[in-house]
C-alpha cells in the first residue's frame, strides 16, 4: 500500500485542522482490514503515536490529545482522518499515517502561540 498524508499547515492555538491520510494500492477489503495510526515527530522529540483505529473501529488515544483528536476512517475513500481541534503549540510537528510498519510522507502541522 501507498500512504499519503495531507491537511497540515499553519494555525493559531485554539484552532483545528483535519488531516487526511489517503491509501492507494489497495484493494477495499485490504483497507478495511487494516488497522491505521497517526504518529507525530516534533523537533527535539521522540515520534509519538497519537491516534490508533481498528479495523473494528475501536479507538486509542494518547493522552495529550484526548479529548481534542478524533480519529476516523472512511473505507468507501480509502481514507483515514485525524480532526484536530483545541491546538497548542505543543501540537506542531510532522504528523504521517502508518499501517503495518509501513508509513507515508508526512504533513507538517505548526501552531503558533
């Protein structure tokens, strides 16, 4: 599978993105199997994994973004998306999608204070 990660940019503290995480070749009963994270590597930082779905639909959060991150997956679009809201700086970093040890380009998020 191709992983590629879109949606960063630059944001205000107190404000949301989506990302996007789009899979290509693969065929649909191959993605909705999948279990798909979302990681994050700021500068100066250990890579963390932020948000994590089943393909079931259980989902997991790190706490740091708990109750701002929502994390879903549209399988007619081959599609993951992690929803942030509340950002802070803390937030700004490299954020990619992986699945199977596998990972796409990232998306650069970057909140200003």
């Amino acid at each position: 599978v191709q992983l590629q990660a879109s949606g960063g940019g630059l944001v205000q503290a107190g404000g949301s993105l989506r990302l996007s995480c789009k899979v290509s070749r693969a065929i649909l009963s191959t993605f909705i199997g999948l279990d798909m994270d979302w990681y994050r590597q700021a500068p100066g930082k250990q890579r963390e994994l932020v948000a994590s779905i089943t393909a079931t639909g259980s989902r997991n959060y790190a706490d740091s973004v708990r109750g701002r991150f929502t994390i879903s997956k549209d399988n007619n679009k081959k599609t993951v998306y992690l929803q942030m809201n509340s950002l802070n700086p803390d937030d700004t970093g490299l954020y990619y999608c992986s699945t199977n040890d596998q990972r796409g380009q990232g998306t650069l998020v970057t909140v200003s204070s």
